[in-house]
C-alpha cells in the first residue's frame, strides 16, 4: 500500500515538473521572438527602413505634417514608440516632415467645388474631406466654408476640408385623395397648392348587359333587312369640370414634389 502511494506522489511531482518545464520553455519561445522598436525620430525613411528590417518589422509612413522642429524628409513621429517590445513582422508606423509652412492657403470660398479643388492642389495642397449642406438660395457645388482659413499660419498639415453647398430639395407633400370629386374643383385644388393638372381621360363604361346585347343584335338585324334605319353612331364623350374623378396617378397617400403632373380618368 505504502508503494502505490509513494509510486502515485512521485508520478504526481514528475507532471508537475513537465508542465513547468513547458510552461518555462514556451515563455521563452515567445519572448525570444520580440524585439524592441528602435528610435526613428529625426532619421530619414531609407535609414529607417533599414533599421526596421534588421529586426524583422516593416515601415509605413502614413501621414505627412509640417514642422518647424524636424527638417524636411525626415521621421517627426512614430508608433509604437522606441523601446516597446512587438514580435517580428510587427509594422511601425510613422509619420514624415514637411519642414517649416511654405505655402498660404487660398480663400476658396465662394468658388465652385471643381474650381477650388484645382486652386488648392495647384499650390501642392490636398482635399482632405468634403461635407454637404442644402443651403436656401445658394447654387449647389459652390464652397461655403474651408479649414483652414484663408491664409493660417497655424498649419499642421497639407490638407484643406470644405464645405459644399447642395441642390435644395423640392417641397413633399402627401397626394390627397380626388376620387368622388368634380373635375372642376379638383383643378383648383390642384393650381392652389402648386401641382398641374396632367392628362384627364374619359373612363371606359362598362359592358352593357346581355340583354341590352340581346336587343342591339335584333336592331342590327332589322337595319339589314331594310325595316328598321340605323341608329345613329353617339358622339364620344368630353370631359367636363362638372365630370366625376374616378381614379388619379399619382394615388393617394403618395409623397410627390411641387410641380407634379396629377392624371384622372372622370365619368
């Protein structure tokens, strides 16, 4: 009995010992694949591509700022910053100077959107962002706002944002229901809140009965014969502003603009 357990504790200490012993061995896999990210501020991109590579990481300069501090063409920021430890194939990225402000920025404003794009990127600026905004009494595409400014100084990067004017939309409105009303007072309606009146049909009757059938086909008969004359052919329908609206398009409950066009088949 006294074997088995000293046999059992001793199977126990050595999986304990082997879970250690792997535990320790992956912590230091893991870590003997990290490297720290060496400094680049104030470098130039072809050293600091150099630097990154011995180290197995990869460079991306993504942004571009003006500085007064770090010469043109050379590194102003990075992340993550030196001395983080990343593992390999880890990407820095970093932004470059443009050295000092050489170039004022234009007033675009009141311009249209194609004339000011090619103003600013003339002077080797950038349209970093372009917001809308229905703005009454103003043509659309033309530039409201900007920022910058017109001429700053505070400039911290080549990029210019504005603001656009766009098309108003029409006034909406609910179609209202016409059906059961005179044509007449429909057409008013219409003109008063600002629609046309469109194309106004006469609606096809309905199929007269067999029996009406029955008595025209006799007529027809006897016309052929010679005893009865044939009735004379009934001048077609016109519509009047005392005819009854039957149907309409747009239909009701509609959303429809000013100026719309509203069709109706009268009877």
């Amino acid at each position: 009995m006294r074997s088995a357990i000293r046999f059992a504790m001793l199977a126990l200490a050595l999986v304990i010992v082997a879970m250690v012993s792997a535990l320790t061995a992956m912590r230091f896999a893991i870590h003997g694949q990290e490297v720290a990210v060496p400094a680049l501020v104030g470098v130039t991109p072809a050293e600091a591509e150099r630097a990154v590579a011995g180290l197995g990481l990869q460079l991306s300069i993504e942004r571009q700022y003006y500085s007064v501090q770090i010469p043109e063409g050379r590194i102003m920021s990075q992340l993550p910053l030196p001395g983080t430890k990343v593992r390999h194939g880890w990407q820095v990225r970093v932004a470059q100077s443009l050295g000092p402000t050489r170039v004022s920025i234009p007033d675009v404003t009141g311009q249209s959107e194609h004339a000011a794009e090619l103003n600013i990127r003339r002077r080797g600026l950038d349209v970093t962002s372009m917001a809308e905004v229905q703005t009454a009494g103003v043509p659309a595409a033309q530039v409201l706002a900007q920022s910058p400014t017109a001429n700053a100084t505070q400039v911290t990067a080549p990029k210019i944002s504005l603001l656009v004017s766009a098309a108003v939309d029409p006034p909406a409105f609910v179609m209202p229901n016409f059906v059961g009303e005179p044509l007449g007072s429909a057409s008013r309606s219409l003109q008063d809140a600002g629609f046309r009146l469109g194309n106004v049909n006469m609606a096809v009757p309905a199929s007269p009965a067999a029996g009406d059938a029955s008595n025209q086909g006799t007529q027809d008969a006897l016309s052929l014969t010679g005893s009865v004359p044939p009735a004379p052919a009934a001048p077609p329908a016109q519509a009047t502003p005392a005819s009854m609206i039957v149907a309409q398009t747009p239909a009701a409950g509609q959303k429809v603009y000013a100026g719309v066009a509203v069709n109706f088949d009268v009877r």
